[in-house]
C-alpha cells in the first residue's frame, strides 16, 4: 500500500468503526465534539500533505499518530457547548427562533424533589417507579431499553412491577399502556451524549422487581449493559434479549407450557441456568462465538436437547445468536 493512502484510509476506517460501535451504543459518542473540534481534520490532513514525499518510516508512524490522537480527542473528550452547535443538543425552532430542549430543565416534571404523574420519585439522582397490581393481569410485558447500565431483578413485590435506579450520568423514563387486558410496562433510558460509562458500579443502575402471579413478556434492548436476572420465582412466557459488548447473566425457573428465549448479541458473555430437571431445546447461530451447552445431547448441527425433551409437557428452548460471544447454557 502507497504511504499517502494510509491517512485517508485510516480515517475512513475510524469514522466507520465510531459510527458502528455508537449505534450499537458500545460508546456513547459526543457528537457536539465534532462542531468543537472540526479542525483537528485539518491539522491531519496538513500533516499528510507536509510529509506526503516522505517514505521514511518515522515519517508514517507520525501521520498515523496524529490521526490515532485527533480521533482519541474526538471519541474520549467532553466539550460543553459555549454557542449554538446542531450537533449538540435537541434545537428545535418556532415562531419565537431556536430554543433547546434541555434535558434537565424542568418541563418534563421529572424534577428532583417530586413526584410527578408517571410515579417517579426522585432523590438525588434516584428514581423510584412503581405500578399497582390487579388481579385480572394474568399476562404482563416488561419492555427495558438502554446501554451503559446494570440492569438487576431477583425480587418479587406485592405491587406488578417496581424499580428503583441510580442515576449518574443518563436518566430513566418509565411508561406503561395498556393491549386490552395486557399492562404494558417501559423502562426506558434516555440519552445524553458526552460520557463513556464502562464501569457500571460506579454508573448507572436499575433494581426492578415483579409480581410472581402473572406471565411475563420481557424484551430488554441494551448495548453495553451488565444483565442480572434471577427469574426463578417467575412464570416467563417470552425472554427476548438484544445486546451489544455485555455480560448477561440469566436464571430460569421451571417452564410455562412453552418457556421461550431469544438472545442476540455482538461481543458478549452470555450465561443462562436452567432447572435440571426441566425439558430444553437449544438452537444456536454463533458465528465465531464459543458454546459450552454441559448435560444436553447434541441432535443436529447447532441444535442440542435434554433427554426427554420432545414428550415434556412443559419446555424451555433458548435460541442463540452472537457474533463474538461467549455462550453458556449450564444446569443448577
């Protein structure tokens, strides 16, 4: 390869790969940096075109150098917005002009000292969310969305559901509908752009709790999240998993007539537990990740059953789909 490709190259492939691993919610990228820090591309540019004849090899390392540092300032920095910049922050404009939608102003009702209609209570940076039961809720979805956070259920409550989150850097928004009899529960963490949160314990988190009577439906769509579900006390219908680079970590009960579970991640550490005595059917489209499925026979290819499996009368099948992951179906 011509040396004088290296830089442009080397830059496509780093826009790709920030744009992949944002949307993908690995990073969470700030995308104001941009708007601040636009002249970094010139000064990567001047270096290449300054040292463009030149084949020594200390002369590439610098190219590359500069480049790998402006992308680090890019990617790594956080800058606040001084002025008006379109790539930071919700600008919206009426018959007024532009104006911002803050996050933490206060027309959201979601202050620090109050509750407001949607049951949230917040006490520095913690919210307390809570939906009553009702007996004639035989069947419950629980739909939980955002990266960069723990996510925790091992409890059961009176109430249908309950969470309670800590909130360093994003916020938590729940809302609920209704599908005719169906209560529809959302846990949904909103954005905001300008931090890399990899260390959890010391980020975001949100310990939920459910009611044991009814049938759940949970849909958790996360990116780089750490997974803790003990759902060893609960009668799960549907278990459907969506993941970036996480740790998912997932205990089952015995099975309702037919215990479904879906798991599709990027880079990841997935390990489900299974009762050892229930009937399981696994199915798995891996990729390049690892499998270790101990105590199942294998049936075909990707495809790994408990003894028995086909005449139980309640089941449990997992289906497994990962890029890079680590797969782990054990038996407790």
């Amino acid at each position: 390869m011509k040396s004088e490709k290296i830089v442009p190259g080397l830059i496509l492939v780093l826009l790709g790969t920030v744009f992949l691993l944002d949307n993908y919610h690995v990073i969470d990228f700030h995308w104001g940096n941009i708007w601040h820090l636009w002249p970094i591309f010139l000064i990567m540019g001047g270096v290449n075109l300054v040292f463009a004849n030149n084949k020594a090899a200390w002369a590439t390392a610098l190219k590359i150098g500069v480049v790998i540092l402006g992308f680090g300032l890019l990617i790594f920095g956080h800058f606040e917005n001084r002025w008006f910049s379109p790539l930071n922050g919700n600008w919206h404009f009426n018959d007024k002009g532009w104006y911002k939608d803050d996050d933490d102003n206060d027309s959201d009702d979601d202050d620090d000292s109050k509750s407001d209609s949607t049951g949230i209570v917040k006490v520095e940076g913690s919210s307390t969310y809570t939906e009553p039961y009702a007996a004639t809720a035989t069947v419950a979805k629980l739909n939980i969305s955002g990266g960069g956070t723990e996510y925790i259920l091992k409890d059961t409550t009176n109430q249908l559901f309950t969470a309670t989150t800590r909130e360093r850097y994003n916020r938590y928004i729940y809302t609920h509908t209704m599908e005719g009899t169906v209560p529809v529960l959302n846990l949904h963490m909103k954005d905001k752009k300008g931090h890399i949160q990899w260390d959890t314990d010391k980020g975001n988190s949100a310990t939920i709790k459910l009611n044991t009577n009814p049938q759940w439906d949970i849909n958790v769509k996360a990116g780089a999240t750490e997974l803790d579900f003990d759902l060893a006390a609960f009668k799960i219908r549907n278990l459907i998993i969506n993941g970036g680079a996480a740790s998912f970590h997932v205990k089952l009960g015995q099975p309702v007539a037919e215990t479904n579970v879906e798991v599709s991640t990027g880079v990841s550490e997935v390990e489900i537990k299974v009762p050892a005595n229930a009937a399981c059917r696994i199915t798995s489209d891996s990729g390049l990740s690892s499998t270790e499925f101990t105590g199942f026979d294998k049936k075909g290819d990707n495809t790994y059953e408990t003894q028995g499996f086909a005449t139980a009368a309640n089941k449990i099948v997992i289906h497994l789909k990962g890029g890079i992951s680590d797969f782990k179906v054990v038996k407790y």
